[in-house]
C-alpha cells in the first residue's frame, strides 16, 4: 500500500514536471519567434512564465535546451518506429518510413516544426549540438539495422549499418534545410523521398 503510494506521488510529480516543462517552452517559443533567440533571456522567459530564475533552472539547464530538448525526442521515437517496421522491409525503406515520426507532424502542423528549425539554423551554437543529437539517434539505430542485416553491430569489419543510418540521417539534414528555406513550401516528405531515393541499398 505505502509502495503504491509513493509510485502515485512520484507519478504525479512527474505529470507535474511535464507540464510545467511544457508551459515553459511555449512562453519561449513565442518570445524566440518575436525577438529572436540570441535577444531572448533567461530572465525574460522565466517572468513571462511567472517563475524565478533560480526555478527555470530546475526544469531547464541552459535556455539552448528548451529548443534540443524537442529535438532529443524525436531519437527514442524514430528508433520506435524503426523497430515496428515488418522483419522482411529493406533496411533502407524501414528507415525512411521511420522518418515519418518527423514528415507527417511537418505535414499536421508545419509552422511548430519551422519555427523549430529557423532556431537552429539561426543559433550556430544550437546547430552544434543538434548534430551532436542527431550523431545520438545514430547510435540508436544501428542496432536494429545490423539485427535486419544479421551483422555485429560492434564489428570494425561490417560497417554496413552504421553506413546506411549515417546516410540516412544525412538525407534527412538535407531534405529538413532544403524545407526550412524554401519556408515549407514543398511537404517534407517529398524532399526526404527526393534526397533518400537518390541512394540505393545493396543488395548483398
């Protein structure tokens, strides 16, 4: 009972914590689009979102997580959906129809998505580490791609699935800032199948 208890209340901190994150970070998306991300404070945000400096920090470490912090959960998501495609799919079909964790919310509701990506694009320190957290989704992906190709994937002599996640995620860099600066104009999706079809996987 007592343990019960204790599961409930942490789960409700937990509920707490999400949304309070998530109030946050739709202050700051609105202060971003209005100013800027460089002319944004910390201060600023945390007034909008009627708390003190000292209490953003509990919930967000530095004001560039507010923006990686969307990002980093895309990661756990495509390898999701990766790991849900038939046994018998191409590897390299599986992983574009991975992507579709990110095309179709671009579809549903574009302008989040692209104002997500003028951010980075806009901040070269933010650009930093989204490559550092899309070189995150690489190690998340590999697994599943050497299980489909029956490989190690610690093996320094069969680099085939780190060779086609890398080439995928690349794709997806590339179709994503194609979309941003064409302003959404062409649906993602057509891009992605663009710059992915370009490449073809072995069929050994």
């Amino acid at each position: 009972m007592a343990e019960a208890s204790r599961t409930e209340r942490s789960t409700l901190r937990e509920r707490t914590r999400a949304a309070m994150r998530d109030e946050v970070s739709e202050v700051a998306f609105r202060l971003f689009a209005e100013q800027g991300f460089d002319k944004t404070t910390v201060e600023q945000i945390a007034a909008e979102a009627g708390l003190s400096r000292t209490t953003f920090f509990r919930y967000f470490g530095t004001k560039e997580e507010l923006v990686l912090g969307k990002m980093s959960e895309f990661g756990p998501r495509i390898a999701a959906a990766l790991a849900d495609r038939p046994a018998d799919e191409r590897s390299w079909e599986a992983l574009r129809r991975s992507f579709d964790v990110i095309t179709e919310p671009a579809v549903a509701e574009p302008q989040p998505f692209l104002n997500l990506m003028r951010l980075l694009d806009d901040a070269c320190a933010l650009m930093t580490r989204q490559w550092e957290k899309t070189q995150g989704w690489h190690s998340l992906l590999v697994p599943e791609i050497s299980h489909r190709l029956g490989c190690d994937p610690q093996s320094t002599g069969d680099l085939r699935a780190h060779a086609l996640v890398g080439s995928a995620i690349s794709c997806l860099d590339a179709a994503t800032d194609a979309w941003t600066a064409a302003g959404g104009a062409a649906p993602l999706s057509e891009l992605l199948d663009q710059a992915m079809g370009v490449l073809v996987e072995p069929t050994a």
